[in-house]
C-alpha cells in the first residue's frame, strides 16, 4: 500500500497544532502509520517540519490567490484573506512558533513571497487612504500574523467560537490599522 503523504501530513499537522510538543510515535499514531514508516518517509522531526512548512507555504499561497488582493477596497481583500486562510489557520499557528523555520539563511523563500504579497495590499490600502500610515505594511503583515495564530489557538482551545474567526481578526485588525479622520 502506497503511503498517502498528504494525509500524513495533514494528519501530522492537525496533532502538532493542538500538541506542538507530539511525539514522532505520536504522529504516526495519528495518521494511521507505524513509526518505522514515517520514517522512511521523514528521518526525523525536522524534516517532519520542513514538509509541514511546505504545505503551509502552499496553503497560504492558494489563500492569496483565492482572496483575489488586487480587487475592490483593500479592507474587503483583508477580509477574504482571512476568511480564505482560515482553513489552515491552525498549521500556520503551528509552524509560527517553530523558530528553526525562521533563522538564519536557509530560510523558505516562500515566506518572503507571501510576506511580500500581503505588505502590498496593506501598501495598496495606504495608498488609498483606507489604511493608516503610520503603521508600516511590514508592521501590518506581523500583526496579521499574530492575529490568525491566536485566533487559531482560541479556537482549537474552545475559548472562541469557531464561526467567529474571520470576524475577531478582522475586526481587530482593521479596527487598528485603518486612518482615522482627522478632527
């Protein structure tokens, strides 16, 4: 039987965004696999993370695609990027945490791609006066980070509603970032 690496993966991802600590044992109980086969597969957790980084780069990069960033008012694009990200909302929670994704030179240039496409919407809505200016895109592009990594751990502890994720980060988000009239 041939291994399903996607739902490995997926199965992996589900387990280490609500148990970051998971054994490797504990992945492979999870997707249904012994030990030694998901070793054959990933030699160990780091490469376990790099896959799972894979996918959440893949993942994100489908949300900017399906939340359309070049249309309409940039605060509707924020809104459907959130709405688009959710779905994977919790592996990104996940790998915000794993550091050895985030340091020194061989990091993904994947993240860079994506961080270069959501700077631009906030730049876009700067430029059109939706957005205040004194917060730089970069600034705005963390702190959307931070929100659907927190948002996806509420959700998964039961402290917020599911149903209420798009509408929290947004809210918060937009209700910050957005240029306020002048008196």
């Amino acid at each position: 039987m041939a291994l399903d690496r996607d739902h490995v993966l997926r199965s992996a991802a589900a387990l280490l965004t609500r148990k970051s600590t998971a054994t490797m044992d504990e992945v492979a109980k999870a997707a249904g696999i012994s030990r030694a086969t998901l070793h054959r597969h990933f030699a160990g957790r780091d490469a376990l993370v790099r896959a799972l980084e894979a996918l959440g780069i893949a993942e994100c990069e489908a949300a900017l695609d399906a939340a359309r960033l070049a249309e309409g008012q940039a605060a509707d694009a924020v809104h459907r990027l959130v709405r688009e990200i959710e779905p994977a909302a919790g592996l990104l929670a996940f790998l915000y945490t794993e550091n050895q994704l985030f340091e020194g030179d061989g990091q993904n240039q994947g993240w860079t791609r994506i961080d270069d496409r959501i700077a631009a919407l906030f730049r876009r809505g700067q430029q059109t006066g939706e957005f205040r200016i004194d917060l730089t895109p970069a600034w705005l592009t963390e702190a959307l980070y931070g929100l659907l990594a927190s948002a996806a751990w509420a959700v998964s502890e039961g402290r917020v509603a599911p149903k209420d994720f798009t509408h929290m980060i947004v809210e918060l988000l937009l209700g910050g970032a957005r240029r306020r009239e002048e008196p």
